[in-house]
C-alpha cells in the first residue's frame, strides 16, 4: 500500500507544482489562462516520467517470488 501511495503523491505533486507555476506566471504575465495550462500539461508529463521511473526502481529493488519462471536462460536452445 505504501508503494501505491508514493507513487500517487509523485504524481500529484508534479501535477500541482505545474499548475502553481503556471497560474503565478499567469498572473505576472497577464496571460490567463494560457500559461498554467502549458504547465499544467508539462507538469502531467512530469508526473508520468516520474511514475515510470519508481515503478521500475521498486520493480528491480524486489526480488522474483521463489518458484517462479524467469525466462528462457543461457543454457535453453532457440
């Protein structure tokens, strides 16, 4: 469950940090709504990049269950 749990903040927070970015230019540039939604958009990629990439560091951390079929190995014919 924690696993899940890191993985959903990660995201949010990539995705919250976009908006605010993006709504603070906005209101500096005076370009409503224009730039919080490029950012908003980067901060969405951002947090799909940054999901994939814990997945896949929890994913090697882990260890094979016991038993289970790793795929064909050095000594397998073609």
């Amino acid at each position: 469950m924690s696993r899940g749990l890191r993985l959903g903040t990660e995201f949010i927070a990539a995705i919250l940090v976009g908006a605010v970015a993006g709504y603070l230019l906005d209101r500096w540039l005076n370009t409503s709504p224009w730039i919080m939604l490029v950012m908003l958009m980067i901060g969405f990629a951002a947090g799909v990049l940054n999901v994939v990439r814990a997945a896949g560091d929890l994913n090697r951390a882990s260890p094979p269950p016991p038993g289970s079929d790793l795929g064909p190995g050095i000594d397998d014919e073609d």
